[in-house]
C-alpha cells in the first residue's frame, strides 16, 4: 500500500520532531510550577520566557506584548471580549467584521449583540477579499473594534490587513486579526502593520494543540476572561502550560527562519499538484486570479464543464 500523503494542513499540521524535542524538557525535568519561587518553578519560568521571546519574534512584536492562551480561538475570544467588556457599564457600541471570518469571531460576535453590541458584517468579491472602501463606509462614531482575519481557513485569501488595519486606527477604533492560517507561513511585522492584537495557534506551524496566543500591542488594554491567579500578565488565570508553550516558541522560531524558503517549496508544490491533476481530470483550472489573491500554501483547484465543489489542499 503507498505511504498516505496528508494534505489538510489548514486543519492542523504534524508536529515538527524538532518541537517534539523541546518538549521533552518541560515534560521531564522541568516539572516545576512556573508560579513557584524555588529552582524547579524558577526553571519553568525561564522555559516560558524564551519561549514568549520566540513567539514574540515571529510577528515582530516584545514579549510583554504576547499573552499565551489555551488556543487560537481563546485568544479570537480574548480579543472581542476583551475590549467590550473594558467598556465598563458605558454604551457598548459598534464592532465590525467581514462576512467570511471563522467561528471564533462570527459565535463571539454573535454573542456580542445578543449582549448589547452593534455589527457589521463586510461583505467580499469573488476572490473572498474585503473591500478596504467597503470598510471607511461602515466605521461609525462608536465603533469601537474592527476584525479581519489574515488568511481565510478555507480558501486561502489574504486579506489587505495593513490597509484595513490603517483606515481603522485614523478612525480611532481598534483593529484585530485572525492570523491562526497565516502565523508563521505570510511575514507580518507589527512595528510596520498597524495592528493592535494578533491571534495565533501553535498546531497550525508544527507546534502542539492546546495553546494559542494573542499579542495585544502595548496600550491597548483589555478585560480578562479567566480569574484567578494573575498569570500572563492578568488576561488569563491558570497554571500555564509549559510544554505546550515551549512547543509553541521552537515552532515559532522555526517558522521565523524557515519562510521564505517553504513558500517557494510550497508554489513549486503547487504547480506539481496542478499537473499532475490536469492529466488525469482534464479541465482543471488553478483559476490564476484567486491564487493572487492567496497565500502560498493553499490552492483551489476549479473543473470547467460541470459543477463540483472547489478541492482545498494545504501542503505543510
């Protein structure tokens, strides 16, 4: 029987054996509770330090400025929470999101208006992008939050975050991005993208599940949805996750210096899936426009002359 060839990274990836080594450390002789005062807690928190550090790294960001979570959506839900529950009793206002955003926003802006909160849902082209006019025209005297994912968990589109991120903030309103499906596979430098808070997950880059993290750029100040013990700065209570949190840096740092070289693997990857496809299903389209409009590890493949549903793959 051939070996099985996985494809649905956009899902979840395997974990980097490397990370898995890292690991090992927190899981055996770096036991200690990194609240504890004595060596072995000492030891733990040195293992989140650096691991913040090569998080941080990964985006451009400082390590106070990274707040580990137990996943990517716990941090989608840290940020929209967060700043509307920091309102404190005021008149809630307005928050705006696109039309095509995953769960962890759509569910959490659900919840918002059930609560109180106005939104707006942006609509896209046929490539799944955000109009940045379409979003001048929404922002209103009360908005408080836009929210735009960085790549759709679909289909692959990226979005123009760093023109979006610029018409929120010369509106006053803060602005969040999804980048759980672009962390670590499209550059994003918070020092040049004017992003106030970024979420992102370690089993999308080769790191384990379990934890997540949302930067939250310096200033910006939100309420917390976990009580407890202080941790990660006040935002979310509970012993932390040290080996997962270790994973989640070695494979931040790896992502960092492997980028720009796995996105060219990954078009070549591409073109090689395509043409090997179009002899055996003749008709196949990589359909060029939307592959524009994507980042370099999905493609949706399109077959003239009868309806089917679009093939999403993911090469990791």
């Amino acid at each position: 029987m051939p070996d099985r060839i996985y494809f649905d990274h956009s899902a979840t990836t395997p974990i980097d054996p490397r990370v898995a080594f890292a690991m090992t450390l927190p899981n055996g002789e770096c036991y200690g509770n990194p609240s504890s005062l004595h060596s072995e807690g000492r030891q733990a928190r040195d293992l989140i330090n650096r691991a913040r550090a090569q998080v941080a790294g990964l985006i451009g960001a400082t390590p106070a400025e990274i707040v580990f979570t137990a996943s990517g959506t716990e941090a989608d839900n840290l940020a929209l929470l967060g700043v509307f529950r920091f309102a404190n009793g005021d008149r809630l206002g307005h928050m705006i999101t696109s039309s095509i955003e995953h769960p962890a926003i759509t569910e959490t802006c659900r919840f918002l208006e059930q609560n109180g909160v106005q939104a707006t849902y942006l609509p896209v082209d046929e490539h799944g992008v955000v109009d940045p006019d379409d979003l001048a025209k929404a922002l209103r005297p009360d908005t408080r939050l836009v929210s735009i994912m960085a790549a759709n968990n679909v289909v692959g589109t990226l979005q123009p975050i760093a023109e979006l991120a610029r018409i929120a903030k010369e509106h006053g309103a803060l602005f969040h991005t999804d980048a759980v499906q672009s962390a670590g596979k499209v550059p994003l430098d918070v020092g040049q993208v004017p992003v106030d808070m970024v979420s992102m997950s370690a089993h999308k880059l080769h790191g384990p599940k379990g934890i997540g993290a949302l930067y939250i750029r310096s200033g910006v100040h939100l309420q917390p949805l976990v009580f407890g013990g202080g941790q990660e700065h006040g935002l979310r209570s509970a012993t932390e996750n040290v080996a997962g949190i270790v994973g989640f840096g070695a494979a931040a740092q790896l992502a960092a210096s492997d980028m720009t070289d796995e996105a060219v693997r990954l078009v070549q990857l591409r073109y090689r899936l395509l043409a090997g496809l179009q002899e055996v299903l003749p008709g196949l389209s990589d359909w060029p426009s939307f592959q524009a409009a994507s980042g370099p590890s999905l493609s949706r493949v399109c077959r003239s002359g009868g309806r089917i549903d679009p093939v999403v793959v993911e090469f990791g």
